[in-house]
C-alpha cells in the first residue's frame, strides 16, 4: 500500500484545503478515514468521493468495505448475489466463523451449514479426511484444511466449502508449528482449492478471530475472480 497510496496523500494535503487522512489498524483489518474541512457544502462531498474512488483503484481488491460493512456482511451479499451456498469444517475456530456468517440477518439464504471437528476422529467421521492423511501431514496442515473444506462441502451439497484447522494456544504449539498456525483451505465453483497457511499472533481469542476474518476474506476473493 505505501508504494501506490503514499503519493496520493502527498498531494492531497497540498491542496487547498486539504485532505487528511489516518490509518486505524484494528483487529483483521486496516481503515483509512479521509477528512476534509471545507465551507462549500457541495464541493467538499464531492472531492472526498474522488479521493475514496482514488485509493479503491489504487488497492483494488484490498478492499473489501467503502461504507462500514463487516466483512461477513459483505461477503453475504456477494454469496446472495451469485445464488451460492457455503458450509464450513471448523477446528480450532471453534464454529465462530458460522457464527459470523448467521449473525447476519437473512444468512439462510446462503449458509447452509457445517461442523465443529474440534478431533481428530470427527474430523474423519463429519469431513470424511482420512486418518492417513492425519497421519501424514498433522492435523494443522493445508493438505487437511483442502480434505475439510471438500468434505464438508460434499455432506451438505454447498457451493463452498471451508476449512479451518490451527493452533489456537496459548497450549499446543511446536517449533514447527507454533502458536497462532492456522491453515485454511477454501473449495468449490470452478477454481481449484485457494490454501494458505497464516502465522497469526496475539492470543487465543485474537487468532480465532483473526483465523476467521481470513477465511471470509479468502472467499471473498475468490468469488471476486468468478
């Protein structure tokens, strides 16, 4: 973002008067506030919807919100939009992206459903990931984040499938995959399976959240490319 944006806010608080800007970073995601103070009524509107339009183009699909949506909220429209269906296989989230999505009035419409395989036994009985791959991989692992995410997509029939599988903490970590590793795996439509393993830090509650604010993000880029 510094290289394309920083010589838009150079000129911006050139002009006259000038447009300020502030950077909030809060948890899974940074906002950009523009200010302007001005006494002409009409322009002031209109030179802040051209500077919005400026730093969208800029990021592109960075970002996800120009009017305060959360990004489940955004994400449920794009899913309502394209008349598709999502279902999630949940380990160390815990079913707090599900939780996400319903806690969106009218989410019906496209969250079909999914599960907590917080074992790795239900992770074989609800997602249909073979112990073998387990075995092989580990449980945290983006081979098993794809084989949750099609597993569960597969059970209940959805256009999309989620998976999520990581080290919460604080407990559980190694030096290979120490606290706040969480790959998440996302399926279906006509693209191949998005992966991706992050390195989240903060704690337990941070990473849950920070876990499922990349998912949703995951998906909402992938449905940008359809």
């Amino acid at each position: 973002m510094e290289e394309i944006a920083q010589p838009i806010y150079s000129r911006w608080i050139t002009e006259t008067p000038p447009i300020e800007t502030t950077i909030l970073a809060v948890p899974g995601q940074i906002e950009l506030h523009l200010t302007l103070r001005s006494d002409r009524a009409t322009a002031a509107p209109e030179r802040l919807r051209a500077a919005r339009d400026e730093l969208v183009a800029a990021l592109k699909n960075d970002v996800f919100s120009i009017d305060g949506r959360s990004m489940e909220e955004i994400l449920g429209g794009l899913l309502r939009d394209r008349h598709l269906t999502i279902s999630a296989a949940e380990s160390c989230t815990g079913g707090l992206l599900l939780t996400r999505l319903t806690d969106i009035a009218g989410s019906s419409d496209y969250v079909l459903g999914g599960a907590v395989t917080y074992s790795n036994s239900l992770k074989t009985a609800f997602a249909d990931v073979p112990a073998t791959l387990i075995e092989q991989h580990g449980a945290v692992s983006e081979p098993v984040a794809v084989a949750l995410a099609d597993g569960v997509r597969a059970r209940t029939g959805a256009s999309l499938g989620v998976g999520i599988t990581g080290v919460a903490g604080p407990g559980g970590g190694s030096p290979e995959k120490p606290v706040g590793t969480v790959a998440i795996a996302v399926t279906g439509t006509q693209h191949t399976a998005r992966v991706r393993t992050f390195s989240l830090i903060g704690g337990r509650q941070q990473v849950r959240f920070q876990a499922t604010q990349a998912a949703l993000d995951m998906v909402r880029r992938q449905l940008l490319e359809l």
